[in-house]
C-alpha cells in the first residue's frame, strides 16, 4: 500500500503507540485542570429569603467586598449566582432604575466584571404582569427559580453565600 496516495488509508497502528500517549496526556490535563478549578473556585448561590432592596443590596456589597479582596476574581467561570423570585427583582426593572440607580448600577458593574450573573424567574415575572424586555441586558431569566437553584446546588456544586 502506498502511503502517498490520496485513497489510500494508513494503517491505524502505526500511530497507536502515539495516540494513546496524546490522549493520555489531554486526559490528565483535563482532570487536573478540573480538579484545580473545583478545589480554588468556590461556587456561590444567593439565598434572598426577605425579598427586600436592602437584602439584595448587601448580597451585592459582599460580592463587591470580596472581589476586593482577592477571594472573587473577575470574569469567574462560576460567578456568584443570584437567582430572584420575589418583590426583590422589581428593583431591577427599567422603570424603576430612576429610583434604585445606586443598587442597579452596582449590580451592571459587578455583572460586566464577570463577578455575578443575575436572573429572574419567568414564573413570578408572569405572575406578576412583568415582561423580560422590561429587564436591563444584563439581567437573564430562569423557567422556574426553585428548580434552578435545585439544580445549582445538585448539579453544580454551588454553596449558599
């Protein structure tokens, strides 16, 4: 068999001997790679059980306070998660920015820097007249908010902040 020729298939092992040392070496990268990003990176849920502006404001600080100090980096693969289900998300609504800016704009810049990722449940949205356009770009939605932090804190491995 001619080796050159453009139809012709080398035989696979000739290159088993370097296959298996490649895909030895990627999957031990892989796995240190993972297991350094779960033992360094905590993974943080916020638990907002007052549904108040104060309460998301001082979750908000503590996000501010430890990125400060070295324990939350910016642009995280695992940014603290805010997961709102109650009275607490109106705060973020374009209408009512005039009003809550100082709260709102701490919420954009630790967004933008990577450090949090805001969401509101669609559900409670739903319940409550609201509509995702009436959300600033940085803040997504969630189907349901309860079945989502299940699944942060099963699948995730998140922790409450």
């Amino acid at each position: 068999m001619d080796l050159r020729s453009p139809f012709s298939i080398p035989r696979l092992s000739l290159y088993r001997p370097g296959l298996l040392v490649l895909l030895s070496v990627w999957l031990q990268f892989g796995l240190n790679a993972a297991q350094a990003q779960s033992t360094t990176e905590p993974r943080y849920l916020v638990a907002i059980e007052l549904h108040t502006e104060e309460e998301l404001l001082q979750a908000l600080q503590r996000s501010e306070q430890l990125l400060n100090q070295g324990i939350l980096r910016r642009h995280s693969p695992s940014p603290v998660q805010f997961v709102l289900h109650g009275p607490e998300a109106r705060i973020l609504l374009l209408q009512n920015y005039p009003r809550y800016k100082a709260t709102v704009d701490l919420a954009a810049r630790l967004s933008a820097f990577g450090v949090v990722d805001l969401k509101v449940c669609e559900t409670w949205m739903g319940g409550n007249g609201i509509n995702p356009e009436e959300l600033p770009p940085f803040v997504g939605t969630v189907p349901y908010a309860p079945a989502e932090i299940k699944r942060l804190m099963d699948e995730q491995d998140y922790i409450y902040f």
